[in-house]
C-alpha cells in the first residue's frame, strides 16, 4: 500500500511539474493556418515544420467545423453563426479566419478561438 501511495505521488507531483497547455493565441492561429493556406495553394514547397504547422491547422479547423454541426454557438438565444445550407470546408474556413486575424491585428494577441468564432460568425451571420 505504501509503495502505490509513493507511486501516485510521484504521478502527481510529476503532472503539476508542467503546466496545462495554454489556449492558442490569434498570433499562433494566423501563423500555422498562413502554412495552410500557402500548402492548399500549392506556390511554393513548405519545410518540414510548416507541413506540421498545416496539418495542425487543417485539424482545428476540422473541429471547429465539428462543433458547428454538433450545435449551435449562441449569445443568449441568438445563434452566433449560420453556415450555408452546402456547408463550409476547411479552406474556406481557414481563408475566412486568416483574413480575419490580419484585419484585426489587434487580436492576435488574444484567443485564437474566439477570433476564429468571430471571423466565421461575421462571414455567415443569422438573419
């Protein structure tokens, strides 16, 4: 008993030695999504880290999207945003939110999730 007590301690003491992961910031998102966008372009050949900074990109937008279908985001009882009837894709999504954080320079600093939300809600508003 002692022995799996010292056990779960070490485990403990070990998991509060490193700290959670932060939210990825706007700054972040623009940077691995810029990859992304180059890569879907197809203009010029990305390094390795770029390849992985894509990749990442094209999967947080694929859950964002997912969470989008899940249910609705919503302000009170207001939807947040209303995608088209045939969708949005991942490019589309990234493309939108790119452009988004460069015309809001001032974001990049802050939540790239909110940023994002706020890019894709300001492209497909409810009416």
């Amino acid at each position: 008993m002692r022995r799996l007590l010292n056990y779960l301690a070490f485990v403990f003491l070990l998991a509060a030695a490193f700290p959670a992961a932060a939210a990825v910031s706007g700054e972040e998102l623009l940077n691995r999504c810029t990859a992304a966008e180059r890569s879907v372009d197809g203009t010029e050949k990305l390094s390795g880290e770029e390849m992985l900074d894509a990749m990442w990109c094209m999967g947080y937008m694929s859950g964002l999207l997912d969470g989008f279908s899940v249910g609705d985001y919503k302000v009170g009882n207001a939807k947040v945003m209303c995608a088209p009837e045939e969708g949005l894709t991942r490019t589309q999504a990234l493309r939108i939110v790119n452009k988004w954080f460069r015309e809001h320079p001032d974001a990049l600093q802050k939540s790239g999730r909110r940023g994002a939300l706020l890019a894709l809600a300001g492209a497909y508003p409810c009416k």
